[in-house]
C-alpha cells in the first residue's frame, strides 16, 4: 500500500533542506528516503537535481536507488 506523502530521494547531494520547505509552502508534505527498498511505498518521488550529476549517479547506483527509481517510474 503506498504511503500518501511524497519521497524526496536523498543521494548525499544538494540542499533537501530547502525542497522540504518549498514543499511545507504549498501545503505538501515529503519524507525524505534513503533506503532504496521503501521507494515504492509511495505514491509520487522528487529526485532534485544538482549541478554535478555525474557524483549524484554514482552514488545513486552504490546504494541502489538508481534501480529503485527505475522501478518505481515503471509502475508508477
């Protein structure tokens, strides 16, 4: 069953902080998620991009979320 809120996908990169409360602005809630195996608890996910995305991509494909994502585009 997915969870309501939305997945803010943390790769180590960037300022969450900040997308959190452009989030809190409108009114929406976001949990921020690490773990690539509770990706598909939810309904919608925000990856926010960085000026080297090339370091996000590696980390991302470390711990996995890189499939996670992919699955979770897939179905959702």
């Amino acid at each position: 069953m997915a969870i309501e809120m939305i997945a803010l996908i943390d790769y180590n990169m960037g300022n969450l902080r900040s997308v959190v409360n452009a989030f809190d602005v409108i009114g929406e809630k976001v949990d921020i998620v690490k773990d690539p195996d509770l990706l598909q608890n939810y309904q919608k996910a925000v990856l926010p991009g960085v000026g080297a995305f090339g370091d996000a991509m590696k980390y991302l494909k470390q711990n996995g979320m890189d499939e996670a994502i992919k699955e979770f585009t897939k179905e959702k």
